[in-house]
C-alpha cells in the first residue's frame, strides 16, 4: 500500500511541482492551500507525511504543525517543513515543534525526495 | 582731704587695671579665644565717641546753649540707623583689603597712592592734636581742681604755668608711655589691638557709671529729682531761656550743622574708622551696635541738663567754669569718693580717646607718611636690612609721642580760648573732610585719585584758614587783624565771613565753604579723565565690594611672575622672619601644601602677600614693595575693561549655561528619540530584506523544481512539458518585476529616484494609461467608464511616473474585479486648488483593517483559496510615495462588498510642491 503526502502550500506553481513529483515516486497525494484546509484534510484521512509550508494563509504551518502533534492520533504523521524563510530561528522553532525535517526553498527536488523517503524508511 | 599722692596712685592704679585687661585680651587672643568676639563689647567700645569732652564739656555746652549739646549725640544715632548700608560696606572692604587705617582706605581706593594716604594722614594728624589737647587739659584741670578740695579753686590759665610744673605736660607724658605699652607692643598683620579693644570697653563703662553716678547725686542727692531742678530753674530768667529751643535761623542752622558734622565724625574720626572698621572681628556685631551705642549715648545725656542746671543753681555768680560742674557740684557737697570716681571716669574717658587716637594716627603716619619716605630714601639702605619689624615698630612710638607732644603744644598755645565743645568741632570739621572721598569712593566708580587730592586740599585749606587759623589768632599766635580786616585787607576774605557770608556760627561756616570746596573739586578733577587701570579696579573691588566676595577678584586684576623666594623675604623683613614663615605656612596649608616649598608663585599669592604686607605698612607702601621683587606685566585698561564685564556677566553666563543645559536636554532628548526611530527603521528594514528574500525565494523555488523535473525526465509528456515551461517563464517574468520594483522603490526612498518634473496634462495620462491596460480589461471583459472633466488645469510632475501610478491603480482594479460583471470608473476632477483622480471598481471591497495596511510594503489582499493575488506588494507603497512626492495624497475609501475607490490628488500651485521638497529634505 503506497503512502498518502498531503502538500500544504498557497502557491499554486509550487502546488503543482510538488504533486507531480511525489505522484511520480508513487506516493498518493492530497492537496491544501491553507492552514485550515490542511488540517481538514488530516482529518479526512489521516496523511503518512506533511510537506508543510510555513507562510499560509489562515493558518500558518507552526500551528498546523502544532494541532498535529497534539492530537495522539496524529503522533506517526511525520512532517517536513518547507518555507522560504530560512532563518536559523525558524527551523530552530519548526524542529522545537516536533517538525521531522525543514528545508528551504528553493530545493533540489532529489534531496527533498530523499528526505521524504528516509523520514518514511524506505530508503 | 585728697592729697596728690592719693589721686595719682588711684589713677596708676586704675590704669594698671586697664593694662590688665589689655594683657589678658591679648592672651586670650594668642590663645585663639578672643574675648572682644561679642557684640556688647564692640558697642561699648565704640563709646570711645565719648571723650572728656562728654565728660565735662557737654554740661558747659548745656550751661551756655541749653540743649544745643545734643546734636553732636543726635547726628551718630541717626548715623547709626544707616550703618548696616555704609558701616557695613566700609567693613567688608577693609576686611577685604586689609585695611589699616583710614588714610590707607582712602589711598587704596584711589589707585594705592602713597601722596594720598600722606595727605589723609597729615590732614588727620593737623585735625585730631586739638582734640587730644581737648584730653590734656580736661585731665589737667579736673586733677588741679581735685587737688584744691575741699575748696573750688579754678586752674590757671594754661600758659601761665611754668613748663615743669604743668601737670598736663606729665600726662601727656603719661599717657605716651601708656599707649606705646598699649599699642605697640607687637606687629599685627591685621593691626588688630584685641586687648585695647576690651580695655576700650571696660573704660566705656567706667565713665558712664561715673557720669550717672554724678548724675543721680545731683537730681536726687542735692535736688528732689528732675521736676524740682527745673521748677528752680524756671524762676532764674536766665535759665528760663536755656530751656527753650534756639530761637532764631542761625541757632537752627547750627543745629543742623552740628549733627551733619557729628554724623561725619562717627564715621570717620580715626579713632572710630580704628574701632569701628579696624578692630571690628565680625560684621554681625554691628547690628547690636546699631542700637545699643545709640542707647549708650542716650544714658551719657540724660543727666546733662539737671548737672548743668544745678551747677548754675549753685554757682549763681559764674565763679565756677561750667565744664567742670560735673566735679564741683560733687566737691562742694563734700563727696570725696564720689568726687574721685568723677575724675576716674574723665581720665578713663581721656585715656580711652588718646590711646586708639594716637595708635591710629600712629600707624598713619608710620604707613602713609614716614615708610614711603624711608623706602624711597635709597642712602638708608633699608632695602639691605633682613628685618625691618624693629624700624616699624619704632616710628610708631616716636609718632604716638610726637603727636602727643603736639597736642600738649597747642594746649600751651591755644588751650585757653576755646571751651572744650569749641576745641573738639574744630576737630570734627578737619575729619569731615574725608567724607566726599570716602563716600564717593564707595558709591561712585568715576572718582579720581587727582579728584580726591584736589577735594582733600581744597577743604583742607578752607578748614585751615576759616577755623584752625583764627583759633590760633585769638590765642595770641597771630595777629587778629586778618580775622577782622580779612586777608591783606580785603572783606571778602575775611575768615569767618569768607566771600560776605554773614549770620553762620564760625563751624557751620567753616563747613560750608571746606565741604562746597571739596565735594566740588573732587567731582570736577575726577570727571575730567576717565579712571585709569587701577582706580578702575579698585574702584570696582570697592564699590562692588558685595559682588567680589572674600577678595577673590582682586588678583584677577593682577598679571606677572614672581618666586616664593622674593616674596618670603620680602614679608620677614617687615613682619619679622619667623611671623613671616608662620604666615606662609597657613596658607600653604590651606591650599593643601605641607611645606612653603610646594607653594606656587602665582597671582593669588603675589596678592596673599601684599595683603599681607599691607596690615603692617600700608595698602599702598606694600604695593610698591611687592612690585620690586616680582615682575608685574601691567594690565592695560581695556583688560580690566574686559575682567570686570567678566565679572558681571558671570551671571548672565550661568543663566546661559543653563539655558544650554536645558537645551541639551532636550537635544539629548531628541537624539534618543531619533535612535528610537533607527532602531525601528533598522527593524523595519530588517524585515523587509526578510520579505524581499521570501518573495525571490518563492518564484525560484518553481522554477528549479520544474527545472529539474525536465532535466532528469526528458521524456516528459508535451502537455506536461509546456505546462512546465509556460510556469517556468511566468515565474521568471516575476522575479524580474520583483527587482525592478524593489530596486525602484529603494531608489525613492533613498531620495535617489530621478524626477522629470514639468507641466503633465492629466488628461492625457489617463487616456495613455488605459490605452495601456485596455488588454487586461478585454481579457476578463470589464467595463471601463470615463468621466474626464474638460479644461482641467495642468500639474507639475513627472509624466513616467503618474502613468506608473495608473496603471498599478487600474491593473488592482483589474486584479480584483469579477470577469465578465466586473466594472471599473476612471474619474478626473478638479477643486480647490486641487486636482483629483478617481479609480472605482465593483470588486469585494477592503475591509477597514486592510485599508490601513495595504500601503505598507509586500501586504496583499486576497482569498488565496480562490485567487491568490498577483503581483509583488510593492505597487501601492510605490505609487503613495509618487504621489505624496508632487505634494499630492493618495488614499482608499472602501466598504467590503461595496467595491473601492482609489483616489490621489495633485496640488496645483507649485507652493505644495516645495513645500512638500522641504520635508522630504528633511
């Protein structure tokens, strides 16, 4: 059974790069523009992973990533931030929130994808 | 039956009392606890006022003029209600000064003149022997009436009585030796005489206990009290007449004379300037002698009328000289005792006057008349002694005695002419002249070193020839004939009615002309030359003396070089070598030296040791000695000029340092302020490369995603393919229109943007800006209405710019209108001074919050779920700052649901525009 990503961002280009990418790896992919719709989407059905973008609208991704972690039913959702903020404060604060990765825009498309596998052990 | 032996062993032995005093106040002044630090005994040494001539001569003035004795008791009281001003100011200047003696503070004041304190001195020493003659021969007579007691045995005339039997010649002699002792015992920097002081004081009471110890005898003892003496009196015509005021013009004018000379005299007889100013030890001692010496007074005169009325009551024939009723009447009552306390209170009053008299007029003539003489006298050598104390002290002895010899010779000569009252106004008259000097130099900075000499010899010279020359005439000196044909004959020259003045009383006469001549010489000589370098300064330190406080502004005035080495020795061969280091010591102690070595030679010890030098030889010798051991560069007097508008502009200076405190304050203030705002631009930028950054990394992050996708997958469906690349290129176009505005903006705000300012018809903006945008509104078929208004004047502004503000107005409408319902209104007005644009739309509308924050840079508005708004954030921030450039404003009116309006306005005169230049400069 392949793995569900949810992919967070309210850039659409960015929306599709991703999708196109993780569908390419054979990864099942659900779609949010912001911060509510994201966690929506948690509840519908529940994600392996969150590629999370920080900047949303709503509801930013520290908070999204925030709810996640304090629901105990969410505690295997593993979650990547990605942001184009790439301040020492903010990955320090994305990690402090039980955040499993963070990377910055932009990113090479091989490390991210890595990334997401090692995170989902499928390396 | 009192023996000679037995008056002259009472009086050695009262005068061996008073050297006790005198011994022990010295003692205790050496000790440091000063017995004369009191304000009773100040007062009641300043009765050293009253002399014999109190004593005995105001009972004669009251036997032949009634009360016509008082004014010379009633001018120092009213003196005395304006010390706390004169007193007071001549005291703080002497103190500050070191003044010695009066001649010193008259020379002083006129630049330091040694001619002037020579001719003060020879004025005050001419003037005051009459007035010790006064003492000789009241002492003489009242121990020669004594003698005779029980019987009432008038003295000889002065003249008959062969030289080694006079007893007045042993007095004198007597009371030499006794002032020496007294007076001159040792140096003092200060010329302070503590123990005489308290000696001075003890007398003071002494003779007033006498005089109404004879007082009470008299209205109680002989009489039934004061009511019953003049019901006597009232039945003797003569004595009627005594008791009612002068009756005519001159009697008044007399009146008045007198108590103008008396008040003169309080102030400035020596005796009194050496008690009062000289010996005074705190200046708030004079507020108790403001009234207790006029309470003094009062008490010495309240018996003289009764004594006066009873002796002429009791000696109805005129046998018996009214001056000595106040020893008589007791003797004739055949009261020993208290006859002899009587003639110890005239000898203690006699005592008391010649010894501070001629101790003063001693150091006058010893400072101001014979030192400036011996040091210029270059055969002496005087400039080769190592001590010079001894030489000092000398001349003071010789001149107490020489100038008690010359108060025994006019004894001799004029003693008899002259009632006690006469002798001393002839006196007080020679001592007013230094009024016009002395009160001038202390109020009036203008008065001349010349202006003085010539006001000082002029009424010197009237003082002589109208009182002192006629006094010796009618003793048989000269002939008469001058005071009756007047000088060579001519009336007008006549002494005692000079220039056809008639009807005066001899001293009111005599104090006319000597003050009309002196107070006008000394005003004209002094108006004509402005006052040179030092009576500028001295001047200034007297006159101002409240301002220059404790002598710290006089070595302001005072430029040169000078070693301690010079100016120790020069010190220890006047006050003695050893009193000389003690000297130097203290200061250099005080200043926080240890030795006299660390001392440095500067101005303010140039001064300490004139000051110095001058308590022991006078203001003006000790100038002319410390300037030949140090070298004085001269001030000019533009300097001084400069140093005392210094002075008084301290004041103002402080209250500009204020200001200026104030005002860094404030600036200090403003500073912090300004950081503030740094800081919170610094924040603000900090943020805002923050933004920038987020908004290049965000186009970046699809174009390498896409980029890569296509590189590793050439084989990427065609629909994919162009999808990817269109996204690709969109992003780019992004990028590139993020730099550009970012780099515009930073431009305009640095002030670095150019403008092509000129005159933009509006008009024609607004058509080329929807010409411009008319594909985006044909894109999502928008309607665009136009309602330009004709004839709308032309602005000042840059054409590129306000076409840039359009279309970022236009294309936000554009953004946020609904394809296909959406329409936009373009409006031109003009108002006012004012032309207006108007952009409208029909879209969602902003709410109020958004209204406020849609300015500000990077801050977009938009449902991101449904149309994530396109641009960079920059434009409005841009176009605001466009607007507001040409003095315009551009602004938003909006409801939500309610579409918006974009509105600016351009001023249309070019004032707005400069004006608006200004602040942005700034």
């Amino acid at each position: 059974m392949s793995k569900r990503i949810l992919i967070v961002d309210d850039e659409p280009n960015i929306v599709v790069s991703l999708e196109f990418l993780m569908k390419r790896e054979g990864f099942e992919v659900a779609v949010a523009a912001d911060g509510e719709a994201a966690l929506r989407s948690v509840e519908e059905k529940k994600p392996d992973l969150v590629l999370l973008d920080i900047m949303l609208p709503k509801k930013n991704g520290f908070e999204v990533c925030q709810t996640i972690r304090a629901n105990p039913e969410w505690q295997s959702i593993k979650v990547v931030m990605l942001t184009a903020k790439g301040r020492d404060t903010e990955v320090a604060k994305g990690t402090a929130l039980g955040a499993d990765a963070y990377m910055t825009k932009p990113f090479s498309t091989k490390d991210l994808i890595a990334q997401v596998r090692q995170i989902l052990d499928m390396a | 039956m009192l023996q000679g032996w037995v008056i002259a062993s009472v009086s050695f032995a009262y005068l061996g009392v008073l050297f006790g005093i005198a011994y022990f106040g010295d003692k205790r002044a050496d000790a440091g606890r000063s017995v004369i630090a009191n304000p009773t005994i100040y007062a009641l040494s300043l009765a050293v006022y009253c002399t014999t001539w109190t004593f005995y001569g105001s009972v004669g003035r009251a036997a032949t003029t009634g009360i016509g004795f008082l004014p010379i008791y009633l001018g120092p009281t009213l003196m005395a209600g304006l010390w706390w001003y004169v007193m007071l100011k001549i005291i703080r200047i002497s103190k500050a000064n070191r003044i010695t003696s009066i001649a010193d503070f008259i020379s002083s004041r006129y630049g330091k003149s040694q001619s002037l304190g020579g001719l003060v001195t020879i004025i005050a020493v001419v003037g005051i022997v009459p007035y010790i003659s006064l003492q000789l021969k009241a002492v003489s007579n009242s121990f020669i009436i004594l003698l005779n007691y029980p019987g009432i045995v008038m003295p000889a005339k002065a003249g008959a009585q062969p030289l080694l039997q006079d007893s007045a010649l042993y007095i004198a002699m007597i009371l030499a030796a006794f002032t020496i002792l007294f007076g001159t015992r040792h140096l003092d920097a200060t010329e302070r005489h503590e123990g005489m002081v308290a000696a001075i004081a003890f007398e003071s009471l002494v003779k007033l206990l006498a005089f109404l110890a004879v007082g009470i005898f008299v209205t109680f003892g002989i009489y039934n009290g004061f009511g019953d003496i003049f019901d006597r009196a009232e039945l003797v015509p003569k004595l009627k007449a005594l008791m009612t005021v002068a009756d005519s013009g001159a009697s008044y004018g007399s009146w008045w004379s007198l108590t103008f000379l008396s008040m003169l005299s309080i102030m400035f007889l020596p005796r009194q300037f050496q008690i009062a100013v000289v010996e005074n030890v705190n200046e708030r001692h004079l507020a108790r002698a403001i009234w207790l010496f006029p309470l003094y007074l009062i008490l010495i005169n309240i018996f003289v009328l009764p004594i006066a009325v009873g002796g002429m009551l009791h000696f109805p024939d005129g046998s018996v000289d009214a001056d000595t009723f106040v020893l008589t009447l007791p003797m004739v009552e055949r009261q020993e005792a208290l006859a002899l306390f009587v003639f110890i209170g005239g000898l203690s009053a006699a005592t008391g006057m010649v010894i501070v008299e001629t101790i003063a007029l001693s150091t006058m003539v010893c400072n101001d008349l014979v030192m400036p003489v011996l040091l210029r006298w270059k055969a002496l050598r005087l400039h080769e002694e190592q001590d010079l104390s001894w030489l000092l002290l000398s001349i003071r002895r010789w001149a107490i005695a020489a100038i008690l010899l010359l108060g025994y010779i006019y004894f001799r000569a004029a003693g008899e002419a002259y009632a006690l009252v006469g002798i001393g106004l002839i006196s007080f008259a020679a001592v007013a002249q230094f009024a016009p000097a002395i009160f001038g130099g202390i109020y009036w900075k203008g008065g001349t070193r010349q202006g003085a000499i010539a006001g000082l010899t002029a009424g010197f010279a009237v003082w002589t020839y109208t009182l002192l020359l006629p006094s010796f005439a009618k003793s048989g000196w000269l002939s008469l004939d001058f005071i009756k044909e007047g000088l060579f004959g001519v009336t007008l020259l006549k002494p005692q009615q000079l220039f056809g003045l008639a009807g005066l009383d001899e001293i009111s006469h005599s104090l006319f002309w000597s003050m009309l001549a002196n107070i006008g010489c000394y005003v004209a000589v002094s108006l004509r030359r402005r006052p040179d370098v030092v009576e500028t300064s001295q001047g200034t330190l007297f006159v101002d003396v409240f301002r220059h406080t404790e002598g710290a502004g006089r070595s302001r005035f005072w430029r040169g070089s000078a070693q301690v080495q010079d100016l120790l020795p020069l010190i220890g061969r006047f006050l003695g070598p050893e009193r000389a280091r003690e000297a130097f010591l203290a200061y250099a102690r005080r200043h926080g030296q240890t030795s006299i070595e660390q001392l440095q030679a500067n101005a303010d010890l140039v001064h300490f040791a004139e000051t110095l030098l001058a308590g022991a030889i006078g203001g003006a010798s000790a100038r002319v000695m410390v300037a030949s051991v140090v070298k004085e560069e001269p001030l000019g007097i533009d300097e001084v000029m400069n140093i005392l508008d210094e002075a008084s502009q301290v004041r103002a200076y402080s209250r500009q340092l204020e200001q200026k405190s104030r005002e860094l304050e404030a600036a200090t203030a403003e500073l912090r302020a300004a950081n503030e705002r740094l800081k919170e631009l610094d924040r603000m930028k900090d943020d805002f490369m923050s933004t920038v950054t987020h908004e290049l990394r965000t186009p970046l992050t699809s174009i390498r995603a896409f980029s890569e996708i296509l590189l590793e997958d050439p084989k990427t469906n065609l629909a994919n393919r162009k999808k990817f690349l269109a996204i690709i290129v969109k992003e780019t176009e992004r990028l590139t229109r993020l730099i550009n505005q970012v780099l515009d903006m930073a431009k305009i705000e640095s002030g670095n943007a150019e403008w092509h300012t000129a005159e933009i018809d509006l008009h024609e903006v607004i058509e080329e800006s929807v010409a411009a945008t008319s594909s985006l509104f044909g894109d999502k078929r928008l309607s665009l209405d136009m309602a330009l208004e004709g004839g709308v004047p032309k602005v000042m502004a840059d054409r590129d710019r306000l076409i840039q503000v359009m279309l970022n107005l236009l294309s936000n409408a554009v953004k946020f209108c609904e394809a296909d319902r959406g329409r936009v209104a373009v409006k031109l007005s003009a108002g006012g001074d004012a032309v207006r644009v108007d952009v409208e739309d029909n879209g969602p509308g902003i709410s109020e919050q958004d209204q406020r924050t849609i300015f500000e840079k990077f801050r977009q508005v938009g449902d991101t779920m449904t149309a994530k708004p396109q641009g960079t954030g920059l434009g409005l921030p841009i176009s605001r700052q466009i607007i507001e450039h040409f003095g315009g404003r551009l602004w938003v009116e909006s409801s939500p649901g309610q579409g918006a309006t974009f509105s600016f306005t351009l001023p249309l005169n070019r004032e707005g525009d400069t004006r608006h230049e200004e602040r942005t400069e700034k």
